[in-house]
C-alpha cells in the first residue's frame, strides 16, 4: 500500500525515545496511512532504517524529526522519504520458527538482516526469543544463525591468531578476573584484544570494571592499531558494530527475564567472530544463584559450544568453574578494579580470584602453544608472581589512556559505607551470590561505579558475634539503606552453629 | 531504587506514540534513574499507570508531559509522581509461564492485573502468547485468566438472560451476517446487545459495516438503556472497557501474526462475559484460507469453547459453518451494509447469507426456548420472510442515530470501479478467501468504508468468456489498481474448462 512520496525535509527530534524514532505530521501521517506508533521504513541516501512512527503536531507538514539513533544509522541525511511497514520480507521464516520449523541458512541471513535494518518491533523479537524456549534450533541452525549475525556487522580483522576468554558470567564479584587474564597471557606475547560487556543484571561488567582505571571506548581502527601494539586490550565491544543483533537481542531479553541457551551461545560466538578470535577459553561458573546452578546443565552448555566452536572453525577450551559464592571479596566496579590491581601489583591475592584467573589464563596459554597441556596454570601464576603481567597491565592502562602509575587506594569507593557484622558466633555456611547481586545494584552499581559490596569473610570462615561480614559503599544515603535491606531480607551471609543440631 | 519525588506538573504532550507516555525532561530523568524508552510507573490523584518514558529537552524540568491516551486512563491529573519501573509484582508468574509451568487463579489475577494496568511492555506480552503456542495452558487455567480478564474490566448487567452469536471470522463478507442474526433474534423477543469488534486483518468487521448506517459508539450506560428498549443492538465494544487486557493482546498478536486458540477463546468468552452474555452461539467457519482449515481443527475449537462453556456457566452451542468462499456477494463495509439491508427489506437474498444468518440465528432462538430444538431455523427464516426482521432492525438504526428509512442504493459506493471479466469459458471452480481479502483491504477496506469488493459469481457458476466475476470499488486510481494486481496475481477466481481432463 506504500506510496512513493515527495521528499521530506529532514530535522533532528528534540526527544529521545531510546530507539530510531521519525516524527511526522498527523496529516502526512494519515496520507501515508502510518497510524501512530507503528513501523515505518525511512529511506534517505540510498540507506534504509526501519524506525517508530510518533505523531506530533509540532512537526510541519513536509517535514521528518529523526532521533538522534536514527540519525546515526542513516548517516548524511537531508531528505527522506517514509513509507508504511507493513511484514518484513523474511516474515515467512519468521512465523516458521515460531512453529517450530527448521530454517536454513539464507533464512537466517534474511531474517537476521531485517532485524538489524530495524523492520522487527520488540514484540516480534521477544517472541523469536522465546520461541527457542520451546523449540531449541538445531545445532546447524545454530551456525547459520551465528553467521548471520556476524555477517550483519563489522570484523576487525589482525593478520594472526586471535585469543580470548569469557565467562558466561553470574557469579558476582567476576568482572575483574579478566582485569588478570589479559595481562597474564598478552605478557607471554599472544594477541589478546579482548572486548567485553557492560554488566546487564550483575552489579560490574569487565567493561565497567576497566572504565575505572582507563578509557574503554575505541574505534574499530583504534583497537586494531592499540591492540597490535599492546598484545592486550580491554575495551568495551557495545560501541563497536560487531554482530549488532546481539545488542537487539540483549535488550529484549532483559526485559523478559530470559536467556535461552542458544542464544547465549550465539551471542557470545557471533561477538567472538565478529574480533576474528579463533582461539577461545570458555568459562562456566556452577553454583547456587549462578547462572548456571548444576554441573548437569554446565555439561550440556559446554557441548553445545564445543560442537559450535567446531562448525565454527575455533579452536576451543571449556572450563566449568567454581560458583557458589562470589569471586574475591569485591563486587562492583571499584571495588573490583581495586582488588585487581592490588592483586596485579603484589602478584598475589585472594585465592578465589588468583587461581581463577591463572587456571583461565593458563588454558589460553595452552591453546598459544606457550605452555604444554597441563602446564598452562604454573606458567600463567609465574606470570602474574613475576610482575610481567602487572608490568604488561600498565602498558595496557596506558595505551586506553589511564594512569598506569595508578594505586589501588587511589580508586574512590563510596563515601557512604555501613558494616553488617556477625549476629553470633559460628560459621559462614553460604554468601548468597543472587542477594549479593542485588544489594550491589541497590547500592548504585555498576552506574555508580564506586557502590558496591566488600566482603569480610568467605565460606567456611569461622566468624565470633560482631565481627564485620561485609560492608556497602554507596554515593547515597537512600541506595546504601536500601541496600543494607536487600542484604538482610536476603539473608545475605548466613552464618550457622558449629554444632549443628544436638541430640540428648 | 524508585524514591519518592515531589510532584510534577501536568500538561498534555503534542505527540502522539498510539499508547500511554510520557514526557520529562532528561535531567529529572537522569536524577530519577528513568533512561528513554523504558517503562515508568506515574501515580497521579490515587491512579497509576505504566507508561513508556521518553525524554525531551522541550519539557521544563519539573513538569511531564503525558500524552492523550494516558491522560483518559489517569484522569483528571494535575501534579504526578513518577518512578522507574524495574519488574512488576507479577513477574514471577509471568517467568513460570514461559518455562511452561501452571499458574493458578491469583497468579494470573496478578498478572493481567499488572497487563492492564501497563506495567507489561509489547516485548513480554508478545512472550506471554508466544508461550501459549508451546505450552498450552489447561483449561482450568483458561477459566483463571478469562476470569481475571472479566475482573479488570467494567461489567454491564441486564438483569435478564443475554444472548450473542459471535463469528471467529476469517471469511470475507462475513460482517454483514450478524446484521441479520441481531434483528431476527430480537424481533422475537431475546435480548441481544451485540457487541463487536473492527476489523483487524479482514475487510471488514461488524463494527464497521453497522457504522455505515448508525453510530457504533456508545457508553456503557447508553448501550444498557438503548438494549433493554430495542431488545438488539450492533455496537461497536473497542470504546468500552470490557476485558480490556483483550485489546492489548489483539493489538500486539497482530503484529506477530498469531493467534493461539487458547488466547482467542480467552478473548471471546472474556468479552462476552463483560457484557453478561449466558446464552451463546459460535460460528467456526471452515475452509480453505479461513481461520480454520479443517474440520479436525475445528472440531478441537469446539470442544475447547464447550468445556470453557461449561466452566463459566455459558449455555452454548458451536456451529462450524461452510467458509470456502465469501459469504454473500459484497465484501467491505459500504457494500456489505448494502447486502444486508437489501435481504432484510426483502426478506430474502444470497442463499449463503439467508442460510448462515437463519441458522445461526435458530440456533439462538432454540438456546431461548423461543423454537424448539431443530425447529430454530424455520422460525428465524419466517421472521426474515415476515418482514418482522427489518421492522426490528428499523428500530435498531433509529436507537443507534441511523436513518431508519435509508435505502440501499442510498449507500454510497467507491467512485472509481473496475470489473474483472472472464478470461475463458468454463466454471467458477475457486473464489480465494484469502486473495478477496487482500485485494479489498488493498482497495482500502475497512478504513474506506465505500472501497471493496463485488462479486459476481459464487462457485460452481457456469461463465462465458468476458462475463464479469469481480467489480472492485475503491476513493482512489491507484488503490484501485493496487486491488486489482492482487486480485490478478492471487488468482482470486479461478474458471477451469468444464471438461478437465480428455483421454483420447
């Protein structure tokens, strides 16, 4: 029913609805036949966007108010035209896997091509989301849906092998092992320019974590430039065009609560691919509130990437690792990044987080060929009890332009602190990874990059009443209140009698 | 995380999204945690609402712009609070739900409560349907979600037993049916204040084809006093707030393409429950390209309407009707109406509309002890022959503002017209429900009132070369011939030799 219609001068919209948005005329609006908060397609400069309709009176007969997103996405931008959406081209496919059905590969590309031209709402997405709940794809399919989203985005390509690790994250108190893996295995001169996320439910992303000490934000040529120089990098992988379905695909399942398997997979490959990796550590913390709560469901997660990583051409180790409690004794980004740091300096710190990162750091250098199968965990803590990999870090810090004469108790936590002590003598029997989580979020984290949560004890640690447990740091008053709440209606430490139960 | 703000002032936003937003300024926005595009909760003189945020530099710090849908669910509002909405209280069952678990009668109270009041964007409803095409919910819980869908919307009660037919549709010129069916029924003295919908993927629905010759839409208060003086009515339900959490699924399965029986039989009976329907007839018609392909398949929608029946306390009776072709000759509203009023003044018409109107309305009359059992349809025919029908139906035009004197050809049609002729001779073996469709709404139907489609043929025609099949009716050249290329490439009539096959 799309007419083709005159040009429209094209404004930017003063509002911002967190998408690409065109405002238009009501009269333009009803000759076009474009009902408010539909979906359009703009056309402008030989681009094409698929963007929200809003209507506004404001906006002049003849003229288009863009948002800024979609001023982006469609570059120079005078005239345009608008046009009804109606069903993508791929819908067929679409209403397929909803059904259940098996695509193939051209499905997947077409299908994947229109989500990322921005024709699909967040209503269609959410259901191909949640279609995979039910009627997992294929393994094959997996590959063609992997492909696909790499082949909708940008590769930073390097010229040699391309090395990386990544959790599949839920464990609090994670982003900073990365902040040791890095260093460790770029101080033994394999290429590792690692891009990572921003945290989506947990309270620190690798990238929020880093962005405390250095810049994380780089142009595709800049990393490339950066990251030959360095051997590592740490940088954050939202601002890069790499497989940009996933970052559609992130947003939506944030809001349902969901994260199926095979998107997950997907996700993290396509992102993997999209840097050229080819030689990948895969990190899977078990444990109650994780992610992933058994070694069961760890096993059958870590076969589908493998059985991927083969289709895929990347040559790969798994790791099913230690979840029940939180990794470290920081969680937040500053807290995180401090403890990194005072770890990279000393060479040496808690054990949770040491022999994690030097376990993960070693399977990488494993794969490199720089230590023999079995000898990557000695070398990899060598490295870091060496100074080389805190030495490598201060080159990486300074090349993303941080401080790399930075000092751990120069990193700012909340001014704002209150202490949970022991209520009685006993034993830690559980910190409770989900209320950890939430109580750092309550406290502001990770936008409030100082607010987090500072365990004083881990399990097993034998507490007497009023020693400290943990303490929140906060920017405010309210969010540290908050916070202390969570912690205690949680149950965030429980602490039991040495004596259990006592018998007559 | 949501603290308490101080009051914000309230104006209208010129701008609208086809939904409840609403406006601030990015500052408050920040300060308050709400990004663009999120959801937000205001609160405003004891109401709240779930909204959509945007943010505009153009809205003062302090005061929020709330745009017209909003403002009519908030009602009088002068100074509002809002906060950032995180999950609804609802959201665990909304979880268990997708993994396919039961939910039982509070849980879904709870969650089409929270539907309802807006704190659900597209994205998870989308889920919450795309959940029922996997993991069919019981029919236990069928009774708790119509019921909760009854519960968060108005009632209108009648004191008296109230009958309907209601079609699930997907047959073009099916609206101009319950034209017949309302009129016959209350001349006999049933009480039959039909409520119905427009039309969302057909040409036309009843709504739009009644409000060729009357206003449609009235308040709760107006149909309830208009119903007990007419005995009939045929209004349009969209205006009313009867199970409201129906619109917004319709709104959003529309855009996946999907209907789940379970939700559609949720979405009727809810409806009807609203308006305290206990005697009731469905009409399934079959066919090829209609909602329902097959009898099985129809047969399987019977028995899930019967056993809601049952559990609501619905007396019931399912029809599954002939739907392979359109029913009658006029498919859009103008010429549906058309129809309808000329088989009413005559008493007579197209034999496919005389026989499903005069059975369907039996079947009520037999539901109201009016005719005995099988003895419905002879009585429903005699009113129609009688003239009883039209007087009725008089009444009901002059009830609703019509004009009870209007003739037919007092019904305006689309100016421009163009007739497809036969290519050869033989017989009609196919008319396409679903190329008729299409090609009507490409004519511009419903929106169009004067635009679709006649045809001149039914199946089973014997024509000769250049006999006219179809005459399209349009306001506008280039809908007109945007009709006419789909009525061509769909194969809408299909004439076939009437020797098929020659042996020699």
């Amino acid at each position: 029913m799309a007419s083709r219609n005159g040009g429209f001068h094209v404004e930017e919209a003063d509002i911002d609805i967190g998408d690409s948005a065109a405002l238009l005329n009501p009269k333009d609006a009803e000759n076009l036949g474009i009902p408010a908060g539909s979906r359009a397609v703009v056309v402008c400069g030989g681009r094409s966007l698929g963007v929200v309709a809003l209507h506004s009176t404001r906006v002049e007969p003849g003229s288009l108010a863009l948002t800024r997103q979609a001023l982006e996405r469609l570059g120079e931008c005078r005239a345009a035209e608008i046009y009804p959406l109606e069903f993508p081209a791929s819908f067929d496919a679409f209403e397929r896997r909803l059904e259940g059905k098996r695509l193939d590969a051209n499905d997947y590309k077409q299908l994947i091509g229109d989500i990322v031209a921005g024709l699909y709402d967040d209503a269609q997405i959410a259901a191909f989301l949640v279609s995979q709940m039910h009627y997992r794809i294929t393994e094959d399919e997996l590959v063609y849906l992997i492909r696909a989203m790499v082949d909708t985005g940008d590769v930073v390509a390097f010229g040699e092998p391309v090395y990386d690790e990544h959790s599949i994250g839920g464990v609090p108190g994670n982003s900073k092992v990365a902040l040791l893996v890095v260093p460790i295995v770029a101080s033994r001169g394999l290429l590792i320019p690692k891009t990572s996320s921003r945290a989506i439910t947990s309270p620190a992303g690798t990238a929020d974590t880093m962005e405390v000490l250095a810049r994380v934000t780089f142009t595709p040529e800049e990393i490339h430039e950066m990251a030959l120089k360095a051997r590592g990098l740490i940088v954050w992988g939202g601002a890069l065009n790499l497989a940009p379905a996933d970052d559609i695909f992130i947003r939506v399942e944030r809001r349902l609560g969901i994260d199926p398997p095979t998107q997950m997979v997907a996700s993290i490959l396509a992102k993997k691919l999209a840097m050229s990796v080819s030689r990948l550590v895969i990190d899977i913390p078990v444990g109650r509130g994780a992610k992933v709560e058994n070694e069961k469901d760890a096993t059958s997660m870590a076969s589908l990437f493998l059985s991927q990583a083969g289709r895929l051409g990347i040559n790969m180790r798994v790791a099913i690792t230690y979840g029940n409690e939180p990794i470290g004794y920081g969680v937040g980004p500053a807290l995180e990044a401090r403890e990194a740091l005072e770890t990279l300096i000393k060479g040496d710190g808690p054990l949770s987080l040491v022999e994690k990162a030097c376990s993960l750091a070693g399977l990488v250098l494993e794969l490199g060929g720089v230590a023999p199968r079995g000898g990557g965990y000695s070398l990899a803590c060598e490295s870091l009890r060496s100074g080389a990999a805190y030495r490598k870090f201060r080159e990486i810090l300074d090349i993303q332009q941080g401080d790399p004469d930075i000092k751990p108790e120069d990193i700012r936590l909340g001014r704002k602190q209150i202490t949970l002590r022991a209520p009685r003598d006993g034993v830690v029997s559980t910190i409770d990874n989900v209320a950890i989580t939430l109580a750092a979020r309550a406290a502001g984290a990770p936008d409030d990059k100082s607010a987090g949560i500072r365990l004083h004890v881990k399990t097993g640690y034998r507490v007497k009443k009023g020693d400290p447990l943990l303490t929140i740091y906060s920017s405010s008053d309210a969010r540290l209140h908050e916070a202390l709440r969570v912690v205690e209606e949680h149950e965030a430490v429980i602490i039991e009698g040495v004596v259990v139960k006592l018998f007559p």
